[in-house]
C-alpha cells in the first residue's frame, strides 16, 4: 500500500485492519506533512473515527497517541525528510507497541483517565533517546 492510499485509507475509515507500524507510518507522515500540532490532531480524530468504526470506541487512547507523537516529533525534528520506511530502518525501536512503557507505568497506561485524557510519564521523559534505550544522540 502506498501512503497516499494508507492516508485515503485511514481518513475515509475503510481500511480493515491498522497494525502499529502503520499507526507509525501515519504519524511519521502526518508529521512530515502538517508538523507536529496538526499532526496529532489528525491522528487523534482519525483513530478515534477508526475505533469508532469498528465498533470499539473505547480502543482509542489519548495518552497513547499523543507518547507516541511526541518522540516521534522529536526524532523526525533531529533527522527530517525521507520516507517513513527510511526512517524506522534506521530505528526499529518505534515498532515495538510497547515501548511506551519505559515511560509510562502498567497503572497509569492501563487506567481510564490515560484513555481519555493526556497524561504525563511517571517512569521517563518523553525523550527518543528513552524510546531507542540510548542515551545517545539519534544523528
């Protein structure tokens, strides 16, 4: 699939399933595109409409969405431009869906309010370099 079908996709609710890496490849190209405020607008109301879909609302996750933007952002900001496949080439890390908990513990990722409402990490900063399990730059 080609990102401009997985964004037509995406936006038009019909794709039938979204593993994380595309949930990944759409951040990665929302960012590109819009920048990091409108990115995480479209991916929230996007997700929030995919759930709805499918009809499980209660999947969509606003601490979720927006931990993984924020590295995202902060990654994409030190290495810009190129293709999302580039990109997670040169660090696999952002395909493990649960490497957010090295920011976030289980009580707080798992409970209602994190679902419903951004949160700040109890464990670690919001930094890349937490996300890659480095403390070195990502260049």
């Amino acid at each position: 699939m080609t990102d401009n079908e997985l964004i037509a996709g995406f936006e038009a609710g019909t794709l039938e399933h979204l593993p994380h890496a595309n949930h990944v490849r759409l951040a990665l190209l929302y960012l590109e595109q819009y920048g990091r405020d409108e990115a995480l607008r479209r991916l929230g109301d996007g997700l929030l409409l995919f759930a709805t879909l499918k009809g499980h609302p209660e999947k969509f996750h606003v601490t979720m969405t927006r931990a993984w933007l924020e590295p995202l952002a902060a990654a994409r900001a030190a290495q810009p431009g190129g293709d999302p496949a580039a990109f997670v080439s040169a660090w696999p890390e952002v395909l493990d869906a649960r490497a957010l908990r090295r920011f976030y513990s289980a009580g707080l990722l798992d409970g209602d309010a994190a679902r419903t409402s951004w949160l700040e990490p109890d464990l670690a900063p919001l930094d890349p370099r937490v996300l890659r399990g480095t403390g070195s730059p990502l260049v």
